[in-house]
C-alpha cells in the first residue's frame, strides 16, 4: 500500500490492489458453516494477524504479563458496556417513526430576477441544473454522456462548456458507481444531481437508493442526510424496447426516505428540479422522455418552489382524474373532450408521489364524489392502488361509485407504435372511463 500511495502522489496513477483476506468468524452468529471445509478454518486462526502480533510482542521483556493485564482491561470494559446496554431502558416509542426525513424543503427567494421564456420541457430542465451549478459551488452533475455530448437527449447540453470537466462529467456504464458515489459525495456536503440514462437501468443499482441513500438519515439518527438528486427519464416512446420503456414511480415511491416526482409540463420540470436540490434528503426525479419537445412559456429566477404538492389543472363538478407525468396531460384532453357533451372534470396532476398531496386528492374527492386515476405504469401494483386504497379507507363514505383506474395492461411494452397506442392509456380511454365513471350508480 505504501508503494501503491506513492505512486499516486508521484502522479504515476493508479493501482490495483487485491488484498486476501481471511474470514475468522461465520457469516452470522447461527451460522454452522457447514459449507466450509475445517482446514479453511483452522488456516484463517493460524492466519489472525491480532493473534500473530501477540506472539510477536511477548517475545520483549515483561511484554506477556502486560498484554495479558491489557486483555482482561478490554474484556472489562466489553462486559461493562454490555451489561449498561441490557440495564438501558426500551426505547421512546413515540420517537419510532423519527428520523426518516426532514420537512420537505421550503419555498424562497433564489435571488435571481425573475423572467419568463419560452422554453421546451428537456431545456427547462437544462436551465434549472444552469442555474443551481451557478448558484452552488457544491453541486456536481455526472452521468453516462452528460457531459462531452450534453446527454444523449440533450438536456446537459453546454453545461460542461460553461462549468468544467470538473463539475459536470461523464461516468462509466456502472450505475452502481453513479449512486453510490453520489451517496458518498452527499455525505461529505456536496450536492450531486447525477444522471441514469434511462429508468429501467437503474434496477441493476438499487442497493444504492434504497438501502443507502434512503437509509442515511434514519440509520445515523438524523445526524446525517443524503441530499442528491437522481435524474432520469421514463415511459414509452416509438421504437423504445421493454428494457427502456418502464414506468417505475411506483417502486420507488414505495420506500420510506425517497422523495419521488414526476413532471409533466416545462414550468413543472424546471421548478420541481430546483426545489429538489435545495432539498436535504434524496430525490428522484422521473422525467417523461415524451415531453422532452414539448414548449411553454416558463418562469424562472425570483421565488423557488417549495417541494411538494399537487396542481389543479381544471376544476369541475362530475368526476375528478388524477394523473402525473404524460397522463396528467391526457387528462386534461379529455376534460376538454368531455366539457362538450356537458360533463365538467377536475383535473389534479399530482406531481409529487413522495411526498403524496393528500389534501388536494381529498378536495377533490369532496368536489366529485367520484374519482378516476389515470398513469402509463401497467395497473397492477400501480401507484394509481395506492391512491384508490387511500381514498377507500379515508372517504368512503363520500363516494358515489368505487375509484376506477387506467393504465396500461400487464404486458411488456413493444417497440412498434401501433402496439404501444393499442396498449398505452390515451385521452380517448380517459376520456371513455371517466364518462362511465360519470353516469355509474
């Protein structure tokens, strides 16, 4: 190791070092180690570097009865520790649910004028990481092709020309070594907004979410955060496979310490960015690659956004559709189609999964007394049943007819247009099953 380490302060780069080690002790303390042949184990005990160092120091004079006094100085302070541990009182049970997050981030001044622009859904996003990385010395972008090449959707375009090779940079085909370093970097005060490419890759690094990134603050005792932003983008497209055509919030959403999102206008992506970095846990934004072209006038500078809550994209009085992502927007096109046959439809795009905006379900719910849940996900297991289960347990008795639900059936995706429009929910069947929905005793 010290050759290894001289090297690299010399500037001569890296080196790999395969260190064997061996295992003393089983996998747990149950574990008979049946599996293990007893000349592996007895060659691990001859191999106890502690041990070896032992039989090394008695050789010195008087050294044996001083590690020997030493031994029984640490068994006493081991049993000590263990016997006020047991003496402990239980834990606060009140303090059982603490530690999973803090407050979702607030809104504020980002100190910027405000100006609005016309912009395209891909570049409002573009210009929230501009912004933060401006106004940030902390926050890094990194991902697969996000930086020489601006993303293979162009959304990073030009962010490495402006920013350096230091703070925005391509990684690896590892997306383990994507979250895992961002976790780590998080950890050391830094706020790294990284890219996986497309959603379905990000299945082969979960560990890295869900049992660290979303561990960090609950198994420190709230002593430590993990804030970092996990761009990626998701859904169907013409020609997209069913290995890049998955839609996943509902996976994610299922896991305590994650904040979830998903954008479907250019205003929403742009603000629902800046307010996630400015957040001190970690969070997951699901871009819709659909979108990517989509134009609006968007705001930027001024106010910043807090992080949560649901928008009302129209208001009515006969049946409510809650959606986010590509679907929201189907559901506002089919509240225009059915206004023209006399029936009026709220429309919530709920935005943000995690945290779930259950005050705005319940209005609606209060306005219609009949609720349609629309998404691209395939239906079973959806985050549309978590939101029909919410709404059954909650009002119940408010309802007219039983929450109904559109998605896409249990398939894999296909790449042909024609197969995905023959499976991917539309205005259309929103607009068929919420008319049902509508005139249902």
């Amino acid at each position: 190791m010290r050759h290894a380490v001289g090297r690299a302060r010399d500037g001569e780069g890296p080196t790999f070092v395969e260190a064997r080690c061996h295992r003393l002790w089983a996998h747990y303390n149950a574990d008979a180690e049946h599996y293990r042949p007893a000349a592996d184990r007895e060659a691990a005990q001859a191999a106890d570097p502690v041990a070896a160092l032992r039989q090394r120091l008695a050789g010195y004079a008087a050294a044996d009865q001083e590690l020997t006094d030493l031994e029984r100085e640490v068994d006493a302070a081991v049993d000590a520790a263990a016997a006020e541990v047991a003496a402990a009182p239980a834990p606060d049970a009140s303090q059982a649910r603490a530690h999973v997050n803090v407050e979702p981030a607030a809104g504020g001044d980002t100190g910027e004028p405000a100006e609005e622009r016309e912009l395209t859904y891909g570049m409002a996003v573009n210009e929230a990481l501009r912004r933060e990385l401006a106004a940030r010395p902390e926050v890094v972008v990194y991902g697969e092709d996000v930086g020489h090449a601006g993303g293979i959707f162009g959304v990073t375009r030009t962010l490495q020309e402006q920013f350096g090779e230091g703070r925005v940079f391509d990684m690896p085909i590892a997306e383990s070594a994507i979250l895992g370093s961002a976790v780590g970097a998080a950890l050391e005060g830094m706020r790294p907004i990284v890219e996986i490419m497309w959603a379905d890759f990000m299945l082969v690094a979960l560990d890295q979410l869900i049992n660290q990134a979303a561990n960090v603050r609950y198994v420190s005792g709230g002593r430590h955060g993990a804030p970092l932003v996990v761009r990626t983008q998701q859904g169907a497209t013409p020609g997209s496979c069913a290995q890049h055509s998955q839609s996943l919030e509902a996976l994610l959403a299922h896991v305590p310490g994650l904040r979830i999102g998903v954008a479907s206008t250019p205003q929403d992506a742009h603000s629902m960015l800046r307010a996630a970095v400015a957040d001190d846990d970690p969070v997951v934004l699901f871009e819709a690659r659909a979108l990517y072209q989509r134009r609006q006038t968007v705001r930027l500078g001024g106010a910043r956004e807090a992080l949560g809550g649901a928008r009302v994209r129209r208001e009515g009085g006969d049946v409510a559709i809650l959606g986010w992502g590509t679907a929201a927007l189907a559901a506002e096109e089919a509240a225009d189609a059915l206004a023209g046959r006399g029936i009026e439809a709220t429309v919530v795009d709920l935005r943000w999964l995690a945290p779930l905006d259950d005050e705005a379900i319940a209005a609606a719910v209060a306005r219609t007394n009949r609720v349609l849940v629309a998404h691209e996900a395939n239906v079973t297991g959806g985050f549309g049943a978590e939101i029909a289960a919410r709404i059954g347990e909650r009002h119940f008795g408010d309802l007219d007819a039983p929450v109904r639900r559109v998605g896409a059936p249990d398939v894999r995706i296909p790449p042909a247009p024609v197969l995905q429009e023959a499976l991917l929910p539309s205005a259309a069947s929103i607009e068929q099953a919420a008319e049902r929905l509508a005139v249902e005793d």
